[in-house]
C-alpha cells in the first residue's frame, strides 16, 4: 500500500493503512501475544510509584539500551518475526532501525498519557514507525503549547483511529511540536498490541 501524509501544521505524519493484511497482522498477533515476556512496569508519576497501564517489552540490537520516565530497558534480542517486521518497515520507511518498543494495551483501559517521543537517545528529529495489530484504537495529537507562536491561536487537536495492520510514522519536528497519547476507551475493544520502532544514539 502507501503512506499518505496527513494535515498536521509543523508536522511530518504519514499512514498507511493498508501496510500489512488483515490475516499477516492477525497472525503476527497471534505469535507476539505468546512469546513475548511481557511486563508490567513500574514508573514514577508526580512523585508516586504506579504501574504502567499496559504490559511493553524493548527489542533491539546489542546496547540499545532505552529509558524513559525512569525507566532503564535493555534490550531483547530480536525475535524472528520482529527482525522480518523491522526489514518490511525500514523499506517502507527509508530508514534503519535499532530497537523497536512493544506495547499491549489488553482492554479499553490500558492507555497511554500525553508524552513525545523526544529522549535525548532519539536525537532532535527522530524519526518513529509504528505498527498498530489487533483493536482499532484512537490516537490523539495536541500541540505544545511553548513550540508555537505565543498570543496566535493554537492549531487543533487531531483524533486518528489506528485500524490493525497500519503503519504510522512520525518525522522530523513531529515530537518537537505535538504530543500525543493513547487515551482509555469505556467501549468494549480486544487487545491491541503496538510496536515503534526506533534508532537509538547510545550504542
Ligand atoms: O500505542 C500507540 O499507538 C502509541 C505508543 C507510543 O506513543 C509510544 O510507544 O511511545
Ligand atoms: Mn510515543
């Protein structure tokens, strides 16, 4: 299929909705769901100690390490089905990449918070490709209020259902000037399982 770019001001956003079929992203599913260990990690918000609203796991080649809201996740050596992803989404991205995060968000309720992507490790305009299988889930983007012209009116806030077998990819000033999040839904969904792709620089 093809990545068509989408309308976000001072961003560099594309989607492919059709980057795997239904029966490979169903399949993938299938096999990641059991063989991956997945955690549920333990993070600092506001001071308190809470789990993470979903299970991840970090794959990656040899010291790619990755840490995030105080968390340090060396990586997982890749298994069969990632290493042949990761080939399928760096041709389709144009570009390589060291480590890949995988979420699972098992209902409604596993979410992720407004964050960007922007860890030092990523470098300033990193580029992310993300898979999404399993539930259609509604990704959201807001803009950062300090990255736009002060007194001008922000732009719009921008929903976007990830459908199974998608491929989103962020570039560029994306993380510099949007956050985004992976809000809870109270409609009934199945799991759904994440993966972004990532270069990381400390290796
Ligand atoms: O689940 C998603 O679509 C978003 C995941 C994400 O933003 C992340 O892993 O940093
Ligand atoms: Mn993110």
């Amino acid at each position: 299929m093809s990545l068509k770019l989408l309308p976000l001001p001072a961003a560099d956003l594309w989607l492919d909705t059709g980057f795997l079929t239904v029966a490979k992203a169903d399949a993938l599913l299938a096999v990641l769901t059991d063989a991956v260990p997945w955690q549920q990690q333990p993070i600092r918000l506001f001071g308190r100690e809470v789990l993470q609203p979903r299970l991840t796991a970090w794959y990656g080649d040899a010291g790619a390490a990755y840490s995030y809201s105080g968390l340090h996740l060396e990586p997982l050596p890749w298994l069969p089905a990632l290493a042949e992803l990761r080939q399928q989404v760096e041709q389709a991205a144009g570009c390589l990449f060291n480590s890949v995060l995988l979420n699972l968000y098992r209902t409604g309720q596993d979410s992720m918070g407004y964050h960007a992507d922007d860890e030092p490790e990523l470098g300033p305009a990193p580029t992310i490709a993300s898979v999404t299988l399993g539930a259609t889930r509604t990704f959201r983007l807001k803009p950062r209020p300090a990255a736009f012209p002060s007194g001008a009116p922000l732009p719009e806030s921008f929903s976007l259902p990830l459908t199974s077998g998608s491929l989103l990819i962020m570039r560029g000033a994306t993380q510099q000037h949007w956050f985004h999040a992976l809000p809870k839904t109270t409609r009934p969904v199945g799991p759904r399982l994440n993966l972004t792709f990532r270069q990381v620089t400390n290796v």
